[in-house]
C-alpha cells in the first residue's frame, strides 16, 4: 500500500477516478488565536498491489507540536476498509477525501496531519499556524 498524494487543500472531488485537489497549503495565518479554519479537505490517493488484499484500519489525527490531538474526542479517525483487486490486475488506485470543518487550532506552532494503517505511520502533513498583525507580518 502506498499513498501517492496527501495534501491539506481548500477543496477536492473524485471524478471518475481522477483526484481534483485545489489550493494545496501547509500554513495558515491569523489576526487572533485561537482560529477556527472553517472549511479544508483532506485529499489522499492510495496505490494497492495484490499484497495489499485483506481488512485495514486507516487512522488520521491532526496533532500539536508535542502529539497531543487537535480534538481528541473525535480523533483518531479510524475507518476500516477491505482491498480486493481483481484477477491479473497489477494495481488499484482509490481517492480519499475527508472533508474538515470548524478546525480549531488554539494557539500558533507547527501541527501535523498523521496517516497511518494498521498501526504504522505512513505520511505526515506539517501544518504551521502564524499568528499575523493587519498588515499580515507574523507577530
């Protein structure tokens, strides 16, 4: 199992198979703290091969600087998925995409998004909150 894309974005669909991923970022700015970022999508694209065949557990957590969960009544998120690739096929892709609303970042550092499965870590998304005055400069 491989993810091909993770990405923080301000949107992303699946058309057909096809992973549209718009306004990629990994920092957010901010005139107060604690911010509430309103909307962003969690866009992942996963690659398995036949070794991959079973039942697997995805975890994703948003955590601060020192592994404490963004909300941790409600992270981990942990779906459970099943890979069945047909016959002679060499590779299956799949999009992922976990729309977030009203994330709530208390104070300014550097946070991550962690995917895992079945346990193991497999990509990390660093998200930097900076706190900014009216002119935008950071504080």
């Amino acid at each position: 199992m491989d993810i091909q894309i993770a990405s923080l974005c301000d949107f992303a669909a699946d058309y057909q198979g096809k992973l549209v991923v718009t306004g990629v970022f990994d920092t957010l700015a901010a005139r107060a703290l604690p911010v509430v970022h309103p909307h962003c999508a969690l866009a992942l694209r996963f690659c398995f091969t036949p070794e991959d065949s079973g039942r697997h557990k995805l975890s994703i957590t948003i955590i601060d600087e020192d592994g404490v969960a963004l909300d941790p009544n409600n992270m981990p998120i942990e779906p459970e998925f099943d890979v069945a690739l047909p016959n002679n096929v060499p590779f299956l892709t799949r999009n992922l995409i976990l729309n977030l609303q009203g994330l709530r970042f208390p104070k300014a550092g550097i946070y991550s998004v962690d995917i895992g499965c079945d346990g193991e870590v497999m990509s990390r998304i660093p998200l930097r909150i900076v706190q900014v005055n009216a002119e935008g400069k950071p504080v």
